[in-house]
C-alpha cells in the first residue's frame, strides 16, 4: 500500500466514521483511531474460522472515550456500502461496551450487535423506500 493510497483511505475511513458517530448519538465521546498498515488480530475462537478483522472496538466507557483500531489493507478493499455497515456495526459495539466487562468471550456481544447493525439498515431501507413511494405517488397524482 503507497503513503498515497493510505491517505486516501483514512480520510475515507475517517469521513465514514464521523458520518455514523454523529448520527448514532457518540458525538461527545471522545474517539482515537488507530491506523495500521498491517492486519489486526483476531479475537480468540474466530482465527480458527477463517475470519479476518478490518476494525476493532476498544473502549473506556466510563469516561465515554473509545479507540479504533483499522487494517488499512483490509480497508483498501472494502466497498462503500461494506464500510457503512462495518462502521455501524463498530459504533453499536461501543453503545453496548460496558456490558461486556469481565466477559471473555466476545460471540453474544457480536450477535447482538450484529442483530442491531442489521435493524439499523433494514430501518434507513425502509425509510428510503417510503420516501420513494411517497414521491411516485406525488407524482402520478
Ligand atoms: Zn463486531
């Protein structure tokens, strides 16, 4: 990956982020990224299926601040609409994050989150089809 090409993505990732940060209610928490032109490592349990990792979620959430980590290879070859649900997904995981102390495995906090990532977007898809309908029918009117 050029210096080029890595700059180009952090704004991308940056942008995508601030975007999903605002609308999700976090614009008060105190957010760090953490860009590495390596891949991530896997949480225990998943490296033995396959999974990779593009971004990881650590938080204090007592004092409302959470780091983001990103594998800027990984980024390079994620589409626009991926990255939209990735970085809901990673700001669900820093609204649920004190519910995982002194948990060690990670699989309900994922389900969760995921279950959430997914109601979000069905709700903006719903919203972006009744306001298609809404204007087909202003305009047959
Ligand atoms: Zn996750």
């Amino acid at each position: 990956m050029t210096d080029r090409e890595f700059e180009a993505q952090r704004k991308r990732v940056r942008r995508e982020m601030n975007k999903w940060r605002n609308l999700m209610g976090l614009g008060s928490w105190a957010f760090s990224y953490v860009y590495c032109r390596e891949g991530l490592d896997v949480p225990d349990g998943y490296a033995a299926e396959g999974r990779t990792c593009l971004m990881r979620v650590n938080s204090a959430w007592e004092y409302c601040e959470a780091e983001i980590a990103i594998s800027m290879p990984m980024m390079l070859e994620t589409p626009d609409e991926e990255l939209s649900r990735i970085c809901i997904h990673e700001m669900m995981h820093v609204l649920v994050a004190e519910l995982r102390e002194g948990a060690d495995d990670i699989r309900h906090e994922e389900r969760v989150v995921t279950m959430l990532t997914k109601a979000a977007m069905w709700m903006m898809e719903g919203a972006a089809l009744g306001e298609r309908k809404k204007l087909k029918g202003k305009a047959v009117a």
